[in-house]
C-alpha cells in the first residue's frame, strides 16, 4: 500500500471497528494471490487485511470472506471476518478484514491435528446451506462433474491469461477430463492445504488460512495436494500416508495418486499464466508476479510432460 492507501484504510478501520486510533501496518510478505498487512491500533488491537492484487490466480477476495463466514458457522477453525469492503471504494482495491490469531512460528507443525481437522472439513455436505448457498452448488452435482468443473475453471484461467492457448495445457486439460475419477462422496474442498497454511499453537491448528482456491469437489485433491506441494517441509511423503491411514482410515491408491498429481501441476500452471498476465500488462508489477508466471510455470509445465499427461 502506499501512503493514501494507508491514509484512507486508517480512517475506515477507526470507523468500522471501532478502533480509537491507527498505529501502523505491517505487510506480510508470504503469499502472492492477497496483498497482506497486519493493521495495529494505539490500545494493541490486531486486525490482518487481505487486499485484492488485480485478480491474482483468477481468485476472489469477496467470495473467499463469505466461505470463511460460511465454515466458521459450521465449526471449522478459521478466523473470524470482522469487516469487508467489497465495493472496492476505500482504497481503490477491494478487501476484507479478520482477526489476527497468534501463531507459534517456533514450534513443530501439529500434523496430526491438521489432518483430523480437514478430514472433519470434508465430512461437511456442500449441497446445503450455507455453503450450498456461497459456492453455488447445482442440485445432482457429482464428485466427478466437479472435477472435471475445476479442470474447465483452471483451462479458462490459462485462456484467459495468454494470446494463445499452450498446447501442452490444451492436451492435459482434456486428458484430465476423460480421466476424472468417479470419487467417493462431495466435500468442501481448500484448494492449497497444508502446512503454511495454518495456523497453531504448538499442539493443535487454531487457524486454516488462504482460502481463495476453496470450491467443491473430492477430498483426494486436497490430500494429494498437501502431500505433493506443500507437506515436505513437514515429513516425509510415506510419513504422511501412514499418519493420513492410522488418523482417518484413508489410503490413497496409485491411480488416484497420479491423477491428482497431474491436477496439481496443471492448475499452477493454468493459475501462475495469470501472474505473467498481470505483470505484462502493469496491473501488478510485482517481481514476484514474472518469476511465479514465468520460471515457476515452467517447472510445472515440464512435471506434466514428466507425467505423460500432456502427449
């Protein structure tokens, strides 16, 4: 933010929460899809305001605040919305704010935890209200059909993103639709699951975070993906398949395995083709926006050929 937008953040927060007065903000520099900064008040208060940065992975601040509310009413830990300004006239950016929850940043990640509490998650049923209602759930949608949804979701992200469609990306959205397993039920799915995106206190998750990628669809994308892309720095991918079975009876077969892991590394591609987008055009000059939209895309476009996914 600069110092208008501060200014003008500032005033709003006093009005909206409350606060006697604004003593700073600190940005938060993990992430790319949400600009973050912790705001402080004079008396100690904590706030986190996540602020849209031009539509970063084809994601929607607006729809993101309302699953939290959403999930929260349903028992799931996350943090609480305290305010939103979804018309996006208060600093030119549309954002929402939420408590801050403190963090033990030096402990071990409570995995064990993590995993029981997004099994729970995913024992949620999404065709009713109120998370029917906020991610617009069709009547009769299958676990199949959403799958083959969230290929069509990321394939537009990609179409949308470059001059002409990636041929690579072209062949593995339609490998990924014929071989779209049946699943086993239709769940509330995070979309970026894993460690770095909760919150803790050293033995127990008080906090699951970045919801931006949340949608319905099979709890096997969210395991593979956690596993996958984000659950190495915390053990090891056999680790993680014991502890997933021992916790929630779990086990996730070759097949299944090699199809989420072809996902994965499409959607990164399809979504960081969106950074370069914003880069090229100025609508977010960010560096990191041409290194995750160019190098990191890249990588993923080569796990795929890796995979045979896209001959």
């Amino acid at each position: 933010m600069n110092a208008e937008e501060r200014t003008s953040l500032a005033a709003w927060l006093l009005a909206t929460l409350g606060w006697s007065e604004v003593e700073g903000f600190r940005r938060i520099s993990e992430g790319h899809s949400r600009e973050m900064v912790i705001a402080t008040s004079t008396t100690g208060d904590r706030a986190v305001v996540r602020i849209e940065q031009g539509g970063v992975f084809g994601t929607d601040g607006v729809r993101e605040a309302r699953l939290m509310v959403a999930l929260r009413e349903l028992g799931v830990p996350v943090a609480r919305i305290l305010a939103s300004d979804e018309s996006g006239s208060v600093i030119g950016r549309r954002f929402f704010v939420m408590e801050y929850v403190d963090h033990r940043a030096d402990a071990p990640s409570p995995v064990d935890d993590f995993i029981g509490r997004l099994h729970s998650m995913h024992g949620i049923d999404p065709t009713v209200d109120p998370i029917a209602r906020v991610l617009d759930v069709p009547r009769g949608l299958t676990v199949r059909d959403a799958t083959i949804a969230q290929v069509r979701r990321w394939s537009d992200v990609h179409r949308s993103s470059v001059d002409r469609p990636i041929e690579l990306l072209e062949r593995s959205a339609e490998w990924l639709t014929i071989n779209a397993p049946d699943g086993e039920r239709l769940s509330v799915i995070h979309g970026d699951a894993g460690p770095d995106n909760f919150v803790h206190d050293g033995e127990r998750v008080t906090a699951i975070t970045d919801w931006e990628f949340g949608h319905v669809g099979d709890p096997m994308e969210d395991w593979v993906f956690c596993i996958q892309m984000r659950g190495s720095r915390a053990l090891p991918k056999e680790e993680w398949f014991a502890r997933l079975t021992d916790i929630t009876g779990i086990r996730i077969e070759p097949e299944i395995w090699n199809y989420w892991e072809a996902f994965n590394y499409f959607k990164g591609s399809c979504a960081n083709l969106s950074c370069r987008r914003l880069y090229e055009t100025g609508a977010n000059p960010a560096p990191n926006m041409a290194i995750v939209g160019s190098a990191v895309h890249r990588v993923f476009l080569r796990r795929l050929v890796d995979l045979g996914v896209a001959e």
